[in-house]
C-alpha cells in the first residue's frame, strides 16, 4: 500500500502532538525524588508503516498507585502472594485498554479461510506490584469482552472515516462474543544496573513470566537493555501486552534524560484466542506457531514528571499461513504526580 500525503501529515501530527505536551519549563525544575504514582496512555498501530493488518491497532488507558501504606492490614491485599517481603515496597495498578486484530486484506467482503480471524477485545486490568531497587513482581488479572461488544468493529471504522482510509468489509465474520478472564505473572529484574540515576548509565532488564485463562495460555522470557542519560528508574519501556507495566517508580526524578532500548522477547503459546477461535463456540480458526519472538528498538525522554517513549516492534509470524512479519509503532505517554 502506498502512503498518501494526508497519510504521512497524520502520522507527524501525532508524534509532534505528544512530544508537544512535554513542558519544556520542566527541563529547568529543581532536582528533586519523590515517592509518586503514575497516569500513563499507550497507543500502538501499524499504519505509521504502510500496513493495516494482524495486530492493527490498540490502546490503553493506565494508573500505577503511589507505595501503598498500611498494606498489611489490609483484608484484600494482606492474602495476596508476595506483599510481605520486606525490603519490597508496594503498588496496585488499573488499566483500561482495547485491541483489534484483521486479516491482510480489509476490502474483502468474505471469511478469508486462509487468514486470521476478525477480532478485537475491550479489557479492564488489575495488578499488584511488589517493588525493590533490583527486582519487581507482577500479578495481574484481566477482564473484558471479545467479539462485537468489544466495539472493535467501531472504533477501525471510526479511525478509518477520519483519516480517509480503506473501509473493513468483513467485520461480521469476527469472533463471537465472549467473555475474557486471564490471571498473569511477570518478574522483572535488574541484571545491571547503574551506580547513580546521574549522568550516563547502561542497565539490562529481564523478564520471566506466563498467562493461564480462555484468551492466552503461555510462558515468556525476554530482556530489555537500556543505555542513555540519565535512566529513569523503573523497570524498562514496554508495549500493550499482559503484565508488561513497568512505569512504576517510587523515586521520581525532575531531571531531563534520554536514552534509547532494544528488546527481545520470545513466547511458547498453548493458545491465543485470537488465532485458536472461541472457546465454546464454533468460529474461523488458523493454525498458530507455538514459538514466536518479538524484537523492539525505540527512544525515550524524560522532562520532568512527563515520560515519552516511541518504539519500533518487529513481530515473527503468529500461525502458519501467514504470509509476512509484522511491524508497527509503539508510543507512550506517562505522567508522575
């Protein structure tokens, strides 16, 4: 597909939007830490390169508590795995967000047997998080809709009438409605990590973790490295996935930084929904790779309480039909108070 110029304006727009909403009076803010909790908006699509299919679009809304005081007595959170380890520090996170999946070619009105199914999911998100200097545990567990309550269907239609694009033809063949339950858990961890926030610093991040419920059953392992000035300190930059919020940092700083990131992450998956069909209903399949691997590069900047981030994600293929990777953009905007 070739870009138009209405194209190529809209994508600048955006990108000039978000880094226009970083106060540049920030850069000038006495140094200072403090223990905050963090509004963060993610939003990912493949159109910045030229496509319109697989993981098309998605976003997500999220909030990441201030350390949580008198936890222990607590009647909800004092029975949750991991909160009483001492030396660790504590956070609750809630998230909103939706996702939609296409085939390679939108225009067609019929079930592309070949190809992956319609689909997109409309999820609510809690988590808890444990937090040292070197180490954070996730538990996450989310629920939402798939199918046409999802309001996938309406929102590619929506972005589509505003920026003139190609009209999806073949909603009515997606996915069913139904209800989404995943439990997930995720340990980061810093291998390395710099001496000081100061200056220029190199860390490495790794990650282990899996999923269990009707939308994802895997294990994943990856790790990200970081180099740049002045790091920010939390656990790495990550796009909409399961248990991937790492914004959390007790220790806030108001100095400028940028730095830049590459990660590689690798999945063994039992299923996908979005790929495996319905659970209890009969609905357009394909046959998914069990192994896949994700590749990310991308910058990110930090003014003050505001953090940007942009990353380029490489996706290997995700069933077996498929004809070709997938690439799209990543961008983050997060806000400390």
């Amino acid at each position: 597909m070739k870009h138009r110029p209405y194209e190529m304006r809209y994508k600048a727009i955006i990108i000039l939007f978000l880094l226009g909403l970083l106060p540049i009076q920030s850069l000038a803010q006495a140094e200072k830490t403090e223990d905050s909790g963090t509004f963060s908006f993610y939003f990912e699509n493949d159109t910045f390169f030229g496509t319109d299919r697989c993981f098309t679009g998605g976003w997500k809304l999220g909030w990441m508590s201030r350390s949580l005081k008198n936890y222990r007595e607590n009647p909800l959170l004092k029975w949750l795995p991991f909160v009483n380890k001492p030396g660790f520090q504590h956070s609750v996170s809630l998230a909103i967000g939706q996702s939609i999946y296409t085939p390679n070619d939108i225009s067609l009105d019929n079930l592309i047997q070949e190809d992956r199914p319609y689909a997109g999911i409309l999820f609510l998100a809690f988590g808890i998080h444990s937090i040292s200097s070197r180490r954070m545990d996730t538990l996450e567990i989310n629920l939402g809709i798939i199918g046409p309550h999802s309001y996938a269907e309406q929102m590619q239609k929506f972005i589509h009438r505003l920026t003139n694009a190609t009209r999806p033809e073949g909603w009515h063949n997606q996915l069913n409605d139904e209800l989404a339950l995943e439990a997930v858990y995720e340990r980061k961890w810093k291998l390395i990590q710099p001496q000081s926030e100061k200056g220029f610093g190199f860390d490495l991040i790794p990650h282990l973790g899996g999923g269990l419920g009707n939308v994802y059953i895997y294990a994943s392992t990856g790790i990200q490295m970081r180099f740049g000035w002045n790091l920010p300190g939390d656990f790495g930059t990550k796009i909409i996935r399961p248990g991937g919020d790492s914004s959390v940092s007790f220790r806030r700083s108001g100095r400028f930084g940028v730095h830049f990131f590459a990660s590689a992450d690798g999945t063994a998956l039992l299923r996908n929904i979005f790929l495996d069909g319905n659970t209890f209903q009969d609905s357009h399949r394909v046959d998914k790779r069990p192994f896949t691997m994700d590749i990310s590069l991308g910058i990110g900047i930090r003014a003050g309480r505001f953090n940007f981030s942009y990353a380029y994600v490489f996706w290997t293929k995700r069933f077996k039909t498929e004809t070709r990777e997938q690439v799209f953009a990543s961008l983050n905007l997060s806000y400390s108070y």
